[in-house]
C-alpha cells in the first residue's frame, strides 16, 4: 500500500473472515469501504469452518452462498461415540435443524473477496496503532510504514489479538485449558464416512471428522494444553501429527489413519482463547465512531461451532444499521453525521451483545465440563448446561435478519 497520509470514510482493520464479510455486506448497501490486511495474502487460521444454518442464513444475505452450496457436501445427520476401553458406543448427535456444511475456510474467503469491487482489499497493511485527532475527534490509523489513514469510520475486524479492542477498552481474551489440532485429509477413491457428522470422545480427548466433499474430510481434535504447544513447535506440522496421533490411543482406526494421512500443509495446532460472558455483558464495543465485530468482539472457544456464523451475523447487522443511520446523514454537517454514526454503531452493539452472550455463555459452561482439574467446575458447567440451555441447539435457529 503506498498512499502516504490519506482520509477514507469506512477503515475495516481485519481480512479475515469476519472483515471481507462487513466490506461485502457494506457493498451490498453502496457504501464503500476500505479492508487492511496484515499479511501479503489473504490467508485462513485454520482449514475448515462448520456452517450451521444461522450462518447460511447471514450468507444468503450476502448474496455468496449459492456459490460456496456447490463446493461442499451437506450434513444431514450426527453420530457421538464413546471410546471406552476398546468399545464403541454410538448415539445420536443432535445437529438442530437446517443446513449444516463444512467449507474451506480458503474458499468462503475467496469468494467474499471476489464479489467485492477491485481495489477494496489492501494487503500487507499492518496497523500498529489507533489514535483520536485532537481536533475532529475522527480515528487516525498508523500503519507499520509510517503511513497515517485519517477515517471517519474504523470497523475492527482484527482477531483476537485486536489493537481495535484494545483501543475501545475490551479487556483481552482469557487462555483456556486445551487446544485444537485441525487439519484435512484427501482420499483419491472417496472417503468411508460418508455424510455423517462423528465426534468421537475418550478421557478428555474429541475428535469430530465430518466431510467436505466425497473426497474430503475435515477433522478437528481437542485435547488438554501443554507448555510445548505454546512453543513454536504448534507450527511444526510433525509436532501436531505426532502429538494428535498419540492422543487417539483406543480410537477406531480409521479415524487414526486419517490423522496419519492429513496433509501436513493442511495442518494446524492453535491454543483455545475465550472472552469471559461477563466482560461481553458489560463492555464497550464502541468509542466514538470505531467498533469492533468477529472474533475482536466475541473471542469464543470452538465447542458449539459459532465463531465464523456469529462473525458473519454481525457483518450483516452492523451493514444494516450504518446504512439506516448513513442515509439520514447525507444531508447533514460534520457533527451531525457523526451523532447518526455513533447512533448506528449502538444499535449494532445492542442487537448483537445478548446473541453473543448467550453464545458465549454456552460455551464457557462446556468448557467447565471439560475441566480435568476441578470436580465443582464440571458439576457447575453440567448443572449450568441443564438449567440454561435444554436444547444445546438453539443457537442455529437464530436469524440476523435482512440485510
């Protein structure tokens, strides 16, 4: 990027996911908007996404899930397995109701960056801080160059580690107890799972495999967390396969051999990080006219499967509501304009922060349950699980509305 000092009106800090999705559904409405991305490609943390129905439904509003509906298989039934001193038991696994896929992570980022208009995407353009102009009160962006971006508007979309939330005052996302190995796995003659969606659990060890095609299979593994997986060893794929391997003591063996045969390019160990329900319940997601959404908003472990669906949500409300309060705002002076921003922001914030709440909510009491070290812990998180959420499914039905 070589713009020196420049003024744009929408700044989304963040291409990921959640970041193409708010530059795309912002598109949808004719505003435009300016995406920076850190790194010199766009690039996915990990391999697949679990699409569950509240997800197509915020990307049918987006206009790409016809598109993104002929790369995958669709999911229509689970199984849960025990793993029990070498025997198998199987149970229904309820999926709730609707439209259930596994993309490519790759490819649902593809096609949000293809539907935007040339130009919108502004690669290896990392920002290293956020500050307010003294004088218009309007966000100014440095970027790693040097170079200054004067915004009336700054989305951040820019992960966990978010200099955005930082800058609104969201406290930063709590380690937690385990990981995650991801990785696929390619079968020339077609894979023998057919289109089942299986989690697999043994003594504090999951392992769900579902398929992307009838030649592709995701899988994902959870496990307790050690020193060595906070070491650069997490990046070394042999690390990840030698570890994910030995955890899969007693698992059938073809869900070990598929572990054995994953591409090590397509293999990833990532450290779980959460924001606390409490701190969703009480934080200021807006300052001025910056605000934050994905995972810089809702930091959530993966135990329910909503991080990328509740990311694409508020893409599709945040969308929604500048463009309201932007239409009003044509005609109106500096501070005027900027009231009707700020008005808009809050109303995104308070449409989405119970959503994410209760999402978080689930799946922070999921986490007690899996605690290895605290007996209380997991009856609270059982206990918690029972009396606030008896159908642990619920949160699919959900529906952002119309963009």
């Amino acid at each position: 990027m070589n713009i020196g000092e420049e003024e744009q009106d929408i700044v989304i800090v963040g291409g990921g996911i959640c970041g193409l999705a708010t530059a795309l559904a912002l598109h949808r409405k004719g505003i435009r908007s300016m995406v920076l991305e850190r790194s010199e490609s766009l690039r996915a943390a990990g391999v697949g996404i679990i699409m569950q129905p509240n997800g197509w439904r915020a990307l049918d509003q987006l206009g790409v899930a016809p598109k993104l509906r002929q790369t995958c298989t669709e999911i229509p039934s689970g199984t849960f397995i025990k793993v029990e001193d070498g025997k198998f038991g199987e149970s229904e696994l309820p999926l709730g109701k609707g439209e259930l896929r596994c993309l490519k992570r790759m490819e649902l980022m593809s096609t949000l960056a293809e539907a935007l208009p040339a130009e919108s995407v502004h690669l290896g353009c990392r920002v290293v801080s956020i500050v307010t102009d003294p004088v218009t009160s309007d966000p100014v962006l440095q970027l790693h160059n040097g170079t200054l971006i004067k915004a009336k508007i700054v989305i951040g979309c820019d992960g966990m580690n978010s200099i955005i939330s930082k800058f609104v005052g969201v406290n930063p996302p709590k380690l937690f107890s385990r990981c995650a190995a991801r990785g696929f796995t390619y079968y020339e003659h077609g894979h023998p799972f057919g289109d089942k969606f299986r989690v697999h659990d043994a003594c504090g060890v999951a392992l769900g495999q579902l398929p992307v095609t009838d030649k592709l299979a995701y899988w994902f593994l959870t496990r307790s967390l050690t020193s060595q997986d906070l070491s650069d060893s997490k990046k070394d794929p042999t690390y990840i396969k030698q570890v994910s391997v030995e955890a899969l003591k007693g698992f059938p063996e073809k869900v070990v051999e598929m572990v054995k045969n994953t591409d090590p390019k397509a293999l990833y160990l990532t450290e779980l990080r959460y924001r606390a329900p409490w701190d969703i319940a009480r934080a200021k997601f807006r300052k001025g006219t910056v605000v934050v959404a994905g995972d810089a908003l809702h930091a959530m472990c993966p135990f329910i499967s909503q991080g990328g669906g509740a990311s694409l949500e508020d893409a599709v409300v945040l969308a929604r509501c500048l463009s309201e309060k932007l239409k009003q705002a044509d005609n109106e002076s500096g501070d005027g304009r900027k009231k009707l921003t700020e008005e808009a922001m809050d109303l995104y914030v308070k449409e989405r922060r119970m959503r994410v709440f209760w999402l978080s909510l689930q799946t922070y009491l999921i986490g007690l349950t899996l605690d290895n070290m605290s007996k209380m812990k997991r009856v609270l998180g059982i206990a918690g699980l029972i009396l606030m959420f008896g159908n642990q499914k619920s949160h699919t039905d959900y529906d952002c509305g119309r963009l």
